[in-house]
C-alpha cells in the first residue's frame, strides 16, 4: 500500500464523509488535501481528547506547532512527533495525531509548506483558546474563534485550488463560510461540549448577540454554492 492509498484508508475509518469527495480528486490535489484533512484532525483530536486537561492540550498543541515550524521536505518523520511519546503513554493519543508526520509528508512539496504553515497556525490558536476554555463573551470573541477553526481552513483551500489549477476564489467568502459553518456546528454539538467543559455560549445559555444569526448562515450559504461547486470548501467540514 503506498502512501496515497494508506492515507485514504485512515481517511475512511476518520471520516466517512469526506473520503468519498477527497478521494475523488485529481491526482496531486488529493494528496495535499488529503495531507491537510489528516494533520488538522490530529491537531482537533488533541483539542477534543476527554482525557487532557486544558494546560496540557495547551502545550501539546504549540509542541506540534513548533514542529511544524522546523519541518523540511523529505526529512525525517521523527522530529514531526516529539515530545508526544509520553502523553501517547498516559493517556492514549489517537493514530491519527501520532501520524501527523506521515500526513505532513503526504502533500507536494510544492504545497507542503503551506499545509504545514496552516496546520502550525491552527494549533497554536486552539492552544490559545483550551487556555481560555473557550470563553466567547461577544461578537469578536466569535469572530475570532470561528476564523481560527474554520476560516483558515477556507483560505488554506483557496491556496491549494490556486495552487492546482490556478482557480481564484474570493478568499473574504471563504473565510465568512467557514465562520458560518463553524456557528452552526457550535449550536449543534454544544450538548457535547458543555460536556467536555467547553461551552461557546453567555450565561444565559444564548450566543453572544452578534452577525452570526440563523438567516446571515444561511445567507452566507447562499453566497457560497457558487464557490462550492467550484472549489469545493466543503471538504473540510467537520462530520462524522
């Protein structure tokens, strides 16, 4: 099994979802979305971990990003997974984050970096906010939670699709459908959340009272069908 078909196969047990669309790609634009899918599910599985306390999340998280940050192309898969050794032993880390080197590797070298960037910029964002156990107190605090997880994410595909075939995208779209996304996943999993301690609402049980009502979502939708059939952002949403 080379590299592109083991990654498609942890694909598949990670997300029934998006391996049908991702391995569906030309060949080069699935590895490095594919590449891009897996090393951020590893960074969102150390984000999501029932066991870790936030501290240590934390830490792990600007411990992969600083990882990402020395990566080169084609070297040696080792560096990419220090220090995750003794956490894996304590608590159990999944495949799919003790893998990230593999996935890091999996992607052009052409776009690699870029993956890489994105994912070290994620991670340390999700740092931030487990230190702040996801407090949003207001719009802002929406505003930049949502960009973090998920309008990156739209930016980052609107690099890869230029990067491809030369296909521009409105990167101010991109990332307004991945914050709207992202609001919509937040009111439906906030029983899970509350849950692992992380709750995005006021104390009164309401999002802070902002843009991101039900009708600007599915605005927001709207807008972007276009972007969706050409570039297809939705890949990298979140599903079972």
């Amino acid at each position: 099994m080379n590299p592109s078909e083991y990654a498609l196969e942890v694909l598949k047990q990670t997300s029934r979802t998006f391996y049908i669309p991702i391995s569906r790609l030309p060949s080069g634009l699935l590895e490095a979305v594919a590449s891009a899918y897996l090393c951020m599910r590893a960074i969102d599985e150390i984000e999501d971990h029932p066991d870790l306390d936030n501290p240590t999340k934390a830490k792990l998280l600007r411990l992969l990003s600083l990882n990402l940050q020395a990566a080169e192309p084609g070297a040696s898969l080792e560096p990419l997974v220090y220090g995750l050794d003794g956490v894996n032993g304590l608590y159990g880390l999944p495949e799919v984050t003790l893998q990230i080197g593999d996935w890091a590797n999996l992607a052009p070298g052409a776009i690699a970096p870029r993956i890489w960037d994105a994912t070290a910029a994620m991670a340390d964002r999700m740092a931030y906010w487990a230190e702040v156990n996801w407090t949003i107190r207001n719009e802002s605090d929406l505003n930049r939670y949502t960009f973090s997880v998920a309008g990156a994410v739209g930016l980052l595909l609107s690099d890869l699709w230029a990067w491809y075939d030369g296909t521009q995208t409105n990167r101010s779209h991109a990332i307004g459908f991945g914050r709207g996304l992202q609001t919509v996943n937040i009111i439906r999993n906030r029983r899970e959340d509350c849950a692992r301690g992380a709750d995005f609402s006021q104390r009164d049980g309401r999002l802070p009272r902002c843009s991101f009502t039900p009708v600007a979502i599915w605005l927001w939708l709207i807008c972007m069908s276009s972007l969706c059939l050409l570039a297809r952002p939705w890949i990298f949403v979140k599903f079972p």
